[in-house]
C-alpha cells in the first residue's frame, strides 16, 4: 500500500503540495503524516479481498507520507542544479560553483560532494537520453518501501507497549497481526504478543512510544527490531548560577574535542583532566574504501 502511494505520487504537484501545508480549504495540515494524506484525499486499499484494518492503511499512509516529505529537498536540490547546468558538468568554475551554491537550499553549508554526486546522476541521465530531466521525478524512480511496520500511526485497538511490573527493562508489545498472508476477513487477524528488553540508556520512569519494527534481513535474518522511541523529564535549565561547563569544539583532524573546566569560589577558572576528543579514523576508513570500491565500479562500467 505504501508503494502504490509513492507510486501514484512521485511528481512534482503532488509533492509541492503536500510541503505547501495547507489543504484546499486553506487549512494547516496535521503534523501526522498519515493525517496530512487524509486531509488531501490521497487514500489507498489493501487489494482485491484482502481484509484490513483502518490502522492497517494509517501505517501506510504514513510511511509514504514521510517519504514524500522528505522529496521536497531532493527536488529542490535537483532544481537548482538544474537551474544551474555548468558548461562542463566534470569541472565547475568557480563561478559556476557560486551560482549553485546560491540556488540549492542551505548550499554554503552543502558538501560539494553532494552537489557532484547529484551532477553525475543528472549527466548520466543526460548522456542516456540526450537532454537533461525535466525533475527529480523524471531523474529517479519512486523509492523502493522499507519493509516496516510505523506503530507511531496506529492506536490500542491495534498495539500497546506496557512495562512489567517487576523489571522495568522489560516490555510487553502487543499488536495484532494476520495469521496468513491474505487475510479475508478479521478472524485472520490475532493478538501477538511481543516481549522486548530496553537498553539502560532508557530511564525506569521514561515514557515510552509505540515503536517501528523492522524484519531483519541477510544472514542475521529472522529477527525483528524495534526502533522505540521513549520522552522524560529534565530539569529546567537555569541561565545563571553555574560552576561547571564543558566547552565543545569541531576540527578536521579530530572532528569533536570537548574539555570541562570549573569556577572556583576565588574566580579562578581550572581544567578537570586532559579533556577528550571523538576520533573518527575507524569511520572515515571505511569511507575510503567504499569511495574506492565505487570508482572501481565506475571504471569498469566505463570501459
């Protein structure tokens, strides 16, 4: 059902509006995005006699609701270079670097990578078929839909998510699921019952949220995680009043470098310990070699 959404709505009017939000009568649209897709009449079924739920075709709509959301900056990305098409697509002037940057969103901020791996798509879209995309939706396909289930977007008669009484690490998810592929009516439907342990990063008094399951898939297959979001309190932050503070800084070689430090009664201002840095040598290698691995491909494609 979410990729007949998708399908059905990959193109630039439908997408506009939906980031317009407003509906026709000029009304905000919810934040919810499968209650966006209602208020716009985009509505989907399950298929010739397969029998769901209401909650069923919510988890639908709104996972395509996100998606189409996020379209809206891939489009406006796309329409700025577009808008922007250098001489030669390889080697920008600088010039020529300056008026895209100008008229992608954020694109002082953008890494020109990005802005070069959009640029080789839209070449190659232009080598294939002698001119460039119209948009987007002309340069790429309608998304390939994660195997998911959104619970965010259902409500008790469909999940629920309660803690046990003796462990609070421990969790109970119920939610109702087919007993067949093709259900044909609701007695192919039946409770499930799910026990899920949280990590200690969750506070015992933290309130949880109804999670997105994702089925595993590969050699690890035959799992299924939860991605479960939780909300607790903190205290109010006062502006005034501090003696301790942690000073945050960003670099190329070390990328995050943090250092706390205290305020004594005297006004001295003193250092705890040698501070610490994030290193992110394991990661940029990886980076690396996956940047070869495709230039690899790359050339062999090419030859």
């Amino acid at each position: 059902m979410a990729a007949d959404l998708l399908a059905e709505h990959w193109n630039a009017g439908d997408v506009a509006r939906l980031a317009a939000g407003v509906d026709e009568a000029g009304r905000v649209l919810p934040s919810n995005a499968w209650m966006a897709l209602r208020r716009l009449g985009w509505d989907v079924t399950a298929g010739d006699g397969i029998k769901v739920n209401d909650r069923i075709v919510r988890m639908a709509q709104e996972q395509a609701g996100r998606t189409l959301r996020g379209a809206r900056h891939r489009a406006e990305m796309a329409a700025g270079i577009l808008a922007t098409w250098p001489a030669d697509p390889a080697e920008r002037t600088e010039a020529e670097w300056d008026a895209v940057r100008e008229a992608v969103p954020d694109g002082r901020c953008l890494p020109g990578s990005v802005i070069k791996a959009r640029t080789r798509q839209i070449a190659a879209f232009c080598d294939e078929r002698g001119r460039l995309p119209v948009d987007v939706f002309e340069l790429e396909e309608a998304p390939r839909v994660a195997r998911m289930l959104v619970l965010a977007a259902v409500d008790r008669q469909q999940a629920t998510l309660e803690r046990a009484d003796d462990e609070s690490a421990r969790v109970l998810l119920r939610l109702q699921l087919p007993t067949r592929p093709d259900p044909r009516s609701y007695a192919d439907w039946t409770w499930v019952a799910c026990p899920l342990t949280l990590p200690p990063t969750v506070p015992a008094d933290a309130v949880l949220h109804l999670p997105t399951l994702r089925p595993a898939t590969g050699p690890g297959g035959g799992r299924v995680h939860a991605d479960l979001a939780f909300s607790h309190a903190v205290p109010k932050v006062e502006r005034k009043g501090h003696t301790t503070a942690l000073g945050v800084d960003w670099g190329l070689n070390t990328l995050l470098s943090a250092g706390p430090c205290r305020l004594h009664a005297d006004g001295t201002i003193r250092a705890l310990g040698a501070g610490a840095m994030f290193r992110a040598a394991g990661v940029m290698a990886r980076q690396h070699r996956l940047r070869r691995h495709g230039e690899h491909l790359h050339a062999k494609t090419d030859t």
